[in-house]
C-alpha cells in the first residue's frame, strides 16, 4: 500500500502529461479537505466556511474557518489552530461571525470579525453547548446543552462512588452510541456585554429531548421574526413509549410568556425543521404521516393562521431541507429524484414545484441570502465544494475547489447510469462505476455495493468511508443498484422493503449483478460483494443464495441474527416496522417470515471467503451480530476475518482507524479476486 501522503503533499509532486497520472488511494482521499458547514453574508456577497483537515499520523482532523467572494474570488484563511471550530454564522448585519470553539475548554459561542481578528466569548455555559440560534434582533440567544437524565448508580447507593455498573428500569438506556444519561435542552439567554454563564431551560422539568437525538441541531429551531416565539422539534415521550414512537412534534415557546403549545398535534410521525417565514404569518416543517415509521415519505407543510397545509400533496420524493423566499411566497428545498439530489421550489398560492437544477451530482445544502442560492455540491467523483445557484435558470458556479489540485493530478474514473429490469418488472437506476484508463477489450474484476438505510437511496454520495471511486481507483467496476425499498423512485418503490428484507430487492441484487456480468469486460469469476448496516445484513444473507457468483464478501456493522436484532437493538419503531413485529407474535405472518429468513438460518450454505467489521460502540447493531457471524463462519471452516474497533460506533471516525478498514477492506478483495 502507498505510503501516507497529505493531499498537498501529493499535489505538490503530480506527474508531468508524459507519465501517467496516479489513482486514488485510500490514504490521498482520508487526507482529501472537507467543506462543512457556510453562510452567506447578508448583503450575499461574501461567504464564510469551514473545511477539515483529517491527519493520518496525529489521528486528528483540523478545522478552519475561510471566507470567499460569492463570485468565487479572494478566498482567505480567516482562522488559524482554534480548536472545536464549526457552525460559522454571520450576526450584526455582516459586521461579526458567529461562531462555536472549544478554545476556553468546554465548547462555547463566539464571536470574530470578518478577517478572524477581535475573538470575543459570548458563552460561558459549565459544561459547554452543543449549538446555538440568535434571535433575528440578536438580542437573544437560544443554545443546546445536555442535561442530566435520570439516576446514575451513585445516586442510588452514595456508598458506592467507584462502582461501574448501571442500574436500567426501562428501555432507551442506550442509544446510537451512548449510554443515556444526559438529554439535550434548549435554553435562553439575553445577549450583553459579559459571556452568557446562565439561561432559561424552556423545558425545565420535563424529562424529553430537544431536539431529538442522535443528530438534532440547531436546525430543528426557528426563531419568528420578532423574537417573540421559538419553535422546536421534541418528541415528548421516554423509556418503552420513546423506544417504540416516532410522533415528534412542532412546539411553539412563547419567550413574553413562558407558555408552550404543540403546532403539529394530531399529526402521527416525525415532524421536523420548523421555519417561519419572514414576513412572520407562516410556518413550514416537514412532516410524516404514520407513527412508528421513520422512513415515511417526507411531506413540505405550512400553516397559516392555524390552518395546516400540504405544500407538496403528490410529490412522491422527500423533502430534505428547506428555506424561504424574501417575499413569504415560496420555499426552496432539496429532494432527490432518481438518486440525484437537486434544488426545489413551490409556490405557496399554486403549490406548483419547479425543479431548479440538473445532473449527475448531489445538492447537499441550500442557503438563500439577497437573491442569491448557496448550496454545497458533491458526486461520486468529486467530495463537496460550494456553489452559487440562479435560481431562476439553475445555472451554477463553483466557488470553491478546496480538493482541485490533488484531483486534478489523478486518473479520472467514469460513473455511468443504467437502468436494469427488475424481476417484478420495474426499471432500477444502478449507477456502474469504471476503472482508471478502463478499456472495454479487457476484463476486470467487480464489486456489488449493497446500500445500507435500509431505504437510503444509492444517490451521487461521496463518502470517506464507503467510496464508490476509491473502490474502482483499485480497478474494480463497482455496481450499485438503487434496489427496492429506496426513496426517489416513488412511494411504492421505497416501502415495497418494508417487512420483506429477504425478498425482492435481494433478487434485485442478483439481477444487477447478472446483467452487468453479460458485458464482456466483466469477470464473472471474480464478483465481490460489500455492504454495511442493512447491506451487511444483505451480504450476509446472500453469503446463504448466492449459488457461487461471488468469490469474496465484506459486511460491516450487519445484522446476522434477526432475532436477536429485534431484542437488543435501542428504536424499536424501527424494528417493529421493518420487520412487521415480535419474533414471539407466530400469529403475524410477516414477522414470522422475516424472522424465518435471518441469515443465520443460512449459515449451512456459506461457501466463500468472508470479512466481517463492526464497532463495539455500536449500540444499533451490537458488535455481537458481527462476532457471532465470524465465529460461525470459522466453525464451518469458511474463509474468514475480523476486524473489530472497541472505539468506534456504527462508522469509523478516527483517521488512523479508517486507514486500518480501507488497508484491510482493499486487502481482502485483493486477496480474493486479483
């Protein structure tokens, strides 16, 4: 394997034309710069940014603030070696930036000028803050921090201070990758002169989330115009009703009066990202309809003098992000159709939608400042960069190019689009990934990428961890298959998966696989098969009915027993829905179908080499699922491999830690079918 080299290092030392160009390899896109979050300023004519810089050898990934013009000039450093550096805001007019930073120890809300210079602290919170939102006047402050939640073991027995065990009387005592013991709470605080030491827990008392773990931020906060009102997502419930309930709801807390009522009662599922609108009469969210079901289409509502409406009312693709017009009349959104993420707008009196944009590429984020749309853009082929978009024609400019010069200096792959008849009769977009300098005449080795969600849809994605271009820098043609049970192919695409995890899309799966294998320049005898989460359970599974068409199998953090899956996983709506109930309901044909067609029940029929990786800190999927099918698969003499991480969850985060999985994933292809 190549030695480590930084991204700069290797741009410094490209080829000249005459030698050919290098490929990606897993330690030139670890060290690839990585765009985060942006703002643009409120007069749109400067943006502010964030890019990390993972570090190999220091295991660390550093953060720093730029700025650039939105016509994608003067790009400048404006931070230097802060630490905890994220969520850069413009405040006082584009005077300030706002910002969070772990510079005082516990992560607080800072404040700098535009050029970096004159950093002030805002907060002083014991214990630090999660996120932050002011008020539109700035005159308040709304910010996130945890809270204790419930009794730790020495609350119990004072007499005991060292003991390590928990004591747990109810369900969600653990959760993504965490032990709960604390919760997050929103407070606020007025703005002045001195750091923020203290704020009103508008929550106070109440033992629920908000916003909703395990990712919820600031954007599930609005403020109204006037200062007046902050709306936020919470789903009120705990223990067993928590773990088996999706209903979360949209709460408005009256800052004059301290009173809070519920904007979204009645209404079943999630119910996410409120946004007034800026001429204070309207508020949007995002809505799902059923309860329990955390993959339900994803529906644009609005309300207006207490009457609710459904903005996008036959639109049968999620709604991802949004952001009003200027004038209240309209709202911009992100949605994926066809697995390309594009730009969205409906107008609120018609409820028209219009598409913006085009192409083979992913719109990541959307931000809508004096007429002008700034989005985050990545591809398969290249990680994100920003974008200014007219929304008018959809046209688009990039305005920044943190990663050009290392991918310029490398081989360019080609992603195609196909579109391969299904065993139902349906059509399914399967993106088909091709070598560096692929040359039809020759044959190569393939991959089958099995998607994970399980309905995530196969979108123009670029990952650190599950690349499709670094797998075919490697020189394999990867393929995959946005099968059933997908978003972004209509409402009956995405649920068909729904209690049938064994079913058609694992057919799908091999239908992808024997189409692509009738091109000549496919090697049939040399098909991996690679996923994570549900796609390790994919994996897995098809390990039991592939009939020899794979010669290798890789499964991260997938489930190999279903039973025990239903019984030591933490959302049991997830569970419930999926797999259509309890293993001891045998009245409940479904259930007992999917239960009947976990994967262990096949592992007599496992006949090829096996990779297995899980974190023990994955407290979705227990590293157990992934022991469990390494042992069996070692017990029946198969092929076999581990690796485990004690410090990781359902990803692998740590540099050095995902340069092991990249050297030990490539090496065990590599192995198998070169």
């Amino acid at each position: 394997m190549a030695a480590l080299l930084t991204a700069t290092a290797l741009a410094s030392s490209l080829p000249t034309q005459a030698e050919e160009r290098p490929h990606l390899t897993p330690e030139t896109m670890l060290t690839l710069a990585r765009v985060g979050s942006s703002a643009l300023s409120p007069d749109g004519k400067l943006v502010v940014y964030s890019v990390g810089f993972p570090n190999i050898k220091d295991n660390k990934i550093r953060t720093e603030f730029f700025t650039v013009t939105s016509s994608g000039t003067a790009r400048t450093q404006i931070t230097r070696d802060i630490p905890g550096l994220s969520s850069p805001r413009w405040i006082q007019g584009g005077r300030r930036i706002s910002y969070l930073s772990s510079e005082s120890g516990a992560t607080q809300v800072w404040t700098m000028r535009p050029d970096g210079s004159d950093r002030k602290q805002v907060t002083n919170i014991e214990g630090g803050i999660s996120d932050y939102l002011f008020s539109p006047d700035e005159t308040k402050l709304a910010y996130i921090k945890e809270i204790k939640f419930g009794k730790a073991t020495k609350d119990i027995y004072p007499d005991l201070p060292k003991a390590t065990g928990r004591i747990v009387t109810d369900l969600m005592y653990k959760h993504w990758d965490e032990w709960v013991e604390t919760i997050p709470h929103i407070f606020i605080a007025s703005v002045g002169d001195t750091p923020i030491t203290s704020g009103k827990d508008i929550l106070e008392g109440e033992p629920y989330e908000a916003p909703t773990k395990p990712f919820g931020g600031s954007e599930e906060l609005s403020w109204s115009p006037d200062g007046n009102t902050l709306a936020y997502s919470s789903r009120k419930k705990v223990g067993l009703d928590y773990a088996l309930s999706t209903d979360t709801d949209i709460y408005l807390y009256n800052v004059i009066s301290g009173s809070t009522t519920n904007a979204t009662e009645g209404n079943k599922g999630y119910d996410t990202h409120p946004r007034f609108s800026p001429d204070s009469r309207k508020l949007s969210w995002i809505s799902m309809e059923r309860d329990g079901y955390e993959a339900d289409l994803k529906r644009l509502f609005v309300m207006e003098l207490g009457k609710k409406t459904y903005l996008t009312e036959g639109f049968e693709c999620d709604v991802d992000e949004t952001v009003w017009s200027p004038d209240s009349k309209s709202i911009y959104f992100l949605s994926t159709k066809e697995a390309e993420t594009q730009l969205w707008q409906v107008t609120l009196k018609t409820k028209k939608i219009r598409q913006i944009t085009t192409g083979q590429h992913d719109y990541t984020s959307i931000d809508f400042v004096a007429g002008k749309l700034l989005a985050g853009r990545q591809s398969m082929i290249v990680p994100k960069d920003l974008y200014l978009v007219d929304p008018k024609t959809g046209s688009s400019r990039a305005i920044t190019a943190e990663n050009k010069a290392t991918l310029d200096g490398l081989t360019p792959i080609t992603v195609e689009k196909r579109w391969i008849r299904t065993t139902d009769g349906g059509n399914m977009l399967t993106w088909v990934a091709l070598p560096p300098n692929f040359d039809k005449t020759k044959k190569y080795p393939a991959l089958l990428y099995c998607q994970g969600g399980p309905q995530s849809t196969v979108s123009q994605f670029f990952s650190f961890r599950w690349n499709i271009r670094l797998m075919a820098e490697q020189g394999y043609i990867v393929i995959a298959p946005n099968r059933h049970g997908v978003p972004s192919f209509g409402k009956a695409w995405n649920e068909q998966i729904s209690g049938d995890y064994s079913g058609q899309n694992i057919r799908d799966y091999l239908s992808a696989v024997d189409e692509l294998k009738k091109e000549p320049y496919v090697d049939a005898d040399r098909l991996g098969c690679v996923g994570a989460s549900y796609g390790g359970y994919s994996v897995f599974y098809l390990a039991g009915v592939h009939q020899k068409r794979f010669k290798a199998f890789i499964a991260h953090a997938g489930i190999f027993n279903l039973e025990m899956q239903y019984m030591t996983t933490e959302e049991m709506w997830f569970a419930n829905w999926d797999m259509g109930g309890a293993p001891w309901d045998k009245e409940n044909k479904v259930a007992q179908r999917t239960f009947a067609n976990s994967p262990h029940h096949l592992v007599a029929n496992w006949d090829t080499p096996i990779l297995v990786i899980h974190g023990e800190r994955d407290y979705r999927i227990l590293a157990g699922q992934g022991m469990a099918a390494f042992n069996a698969a070692k017990l029946r003499g198969i092929p076999a491999e581990l690796l485990i991480y004690p410090d990781e969850n359902h990803w692998i985060l740590r540099p050095q830690n995902a340069l092991l999985w990249q050297r030990t994933f490539f090496g065990w292809l590599d192995k198998y079918l070169k």
